[in-house]
C-alpha cells in the first residue's frame, strides 16, 4: 500500500487503502484530504476494515489517531493483536496515539493503560478540541489517519445538529486544513441510523457500506459485502465486493470455497424437499 499519486501541487494526493476487496471499489485510492464513512449494521466488518486500514498506515511509519467510542482503547489494541500486530509495540513506540471518549461514559472514572487523553462525550466540543489538539500535539500534517469508532455513541448524547457540526469541523480541521484521512464508522442497525447515513452522506468526501449478502444469509452463509458508494476526486467500482475476515486481517473471498460450500448448502437444501 502507500502514495499511489500525486500532482505537483500536493493538493491532490491519492493514498490506497492496501487491502484488495476495497481497492477493488478504489481502484485509485483515496485522496489524503478526506473523511470517510464507512457505515454498515453491526457485525459486517466496519471495525476490522478501519483496523486494517490503520494497521498499514502505521506499518510504512504514519501514526494513527484513534478515537475510543464504542468501546474501550484496550480493545482496539488487542483487536490489531487478534489479527497478528503488534498493537501494544505501536502504541509504545508512539505509532498508535488513542483518545479514550469510552471509559468516561461507562461511570468508571479509571485511566486506560492504553490512552493518551481522555475526554467526557457528552461534551461534544470537548471531543472536537482533544482530537484537534492531538492532531497539533502529534504534528500530524499530510500523513497519518484518524479513526473514530463510531459516531453512534455521540447520537445517544446530542442532536443530530451538534454530530452534522462535529463531522463538519473534523473534515475541515483534519482532513482538509491537515490531509489527514479520516474514517468514520457508524451502525446503521436501526432504520433511523441507516436513514440516518443516507442524510449525512453529502457530508463526507467517500462513502462506503458493508452488509451481510441477503441471499446467501438465507442459506446460511454469512457473507460480508463491501460496497465504495462514492469518493471525491478518485473513479470508484461501485458494486458489492465480497471479503472476509480472517486471522490476517480484511481478505478476498476465495471463490472456489464459497462456490462449494452454496454447492453443498444448495445439496442439503434439495434432500428438505
Ligand atoms: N481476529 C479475528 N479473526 C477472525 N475473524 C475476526 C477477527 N476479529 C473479528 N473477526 C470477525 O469480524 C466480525 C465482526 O467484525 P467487526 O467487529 O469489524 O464488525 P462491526 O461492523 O464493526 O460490528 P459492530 O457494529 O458491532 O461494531 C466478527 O463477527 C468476526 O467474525
Ligand atoms: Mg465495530
């Protein structure tokens, strides 16, 4: 993965994500300066992608500023753990710089072993500055990502004014003024946060859906789907990207297996009849 091009003004630098199913939707990248969405129902893979994403940044030497929302910095870490990286050694060496918005909101006033900063979500602006301050903290400037995980927690606390205002000041004071990628997750498991995502898409520079493949659910086989709805200034192939999750990481499907196991599911179900 890495710079994938560039024009001499720098204005429009492209980076890959450096993981096939969604290269394949990017066949070109993702400009640096932008903010991105990646919104799915829970269990499709939102969170893996986003951890590959910023396993392969810190790998080639570029930080990775994690917001904590859904759950707790220790789980981030041992989530790039799960998948064979050294989650801890990047946080040690400075590679990983997490902001815990989790630990204050479960009532537990105790500092997490694996947070930088710590701050109270229900103040949405107090949110907004510690990752700003990060950002100039890290002197984080045309490199590095920023991953919040997820914008749900913050619709428990405010209206949907203050999180449009939250979304828009990230995108202005990371992405654009910094180009810094940012990647940001959100359910959609309710019909009002998947509506939800379709109103605030004009908000974001790309857009990307993960789901369960509805046909082969039926079947039994819960295959995960990822789809590169849009992305400013880079060609997209905006279909249905079959990937998994394996100890490794965000993988291709392999066809063959997936050809056999709806061959063997198709078996079974014609011996019901
Ligand atoms: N280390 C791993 N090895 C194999 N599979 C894994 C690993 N970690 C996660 N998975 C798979 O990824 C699935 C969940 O993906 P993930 O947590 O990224 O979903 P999500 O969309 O973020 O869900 P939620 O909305 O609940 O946060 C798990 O159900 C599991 O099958
Ligand atoms: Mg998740």
């Amino acid at each position: 993965m890495g710079q994938v091009g560039s024009k001499p003004d720098s204005l429009i630098e492209r980076v890959s994500f450096g993981i096939d199913p969604l290269d394949w939707g990017a066949p070109e990248g993702v400009l640096r300066s932008s903010t991105i969405l990646f919104a799915g129902e829970s269990g499709t893979g939102k969170s893996a992608l986003v951890a590959h994403i910023a396993a392969n940044f810190m790998h080639r030497g570029e930080r990775c500023l994690y917001v904590a929302l859904d759950d707790s910095p220790e789980s981030f870490v041992e989530q790039l753990e799960s998948f064979g990286w050294r989650g801890r050694e990047l946080y040690q060496r400075g590679l990983l710089y997490i902001v815990d918005g989790y630990t204050y909101t479960t009532g537990r006033y105790v500092s997490s072993s694996f947070a930088n900063r710590s701050v109270n979500v229900q103040r949405v602006d107090e949110l907004t500055n510690a990752i700003i301050a990060s950002v100039e903290e890290l002197k984080m400037s045309g490199s590095g990502v920023l991953v919040i995980d997820s914008l749900n927690d913050l619709l428990y606390f405010h209206d949907i004014t203050r999180v449009v205002m939250f979304i828009k000041s990230i995108r202005a004071f990371v992405s654009k003024s910094r180009k810094i990628l940012s990647l940001v997750v959100l359910h959609t498991d309710t019909e009002s946060t998947a509506e939800l995502a379709k109103s605030v898409e004009h908000l974001f520079d790309g857009v990307i859906y993960t789901r369960i493949n509805e046909d082969l659910r039926k079947l039994g086989i819960p295959l995960k789907e990822l789809l590169v709805k849009k992305l400013r200034g880079c060609p997209t192939n905006p279909f249905w990207i079959p990937y998994a999750i394996t100890a490794n990481g965000v993988m291709p499907v392999d066809t063959e297996k997936l050809a056999n196991l709806i061959k063997a599911k198709l078996k079974e179900y014609e011996r019901l009849k």
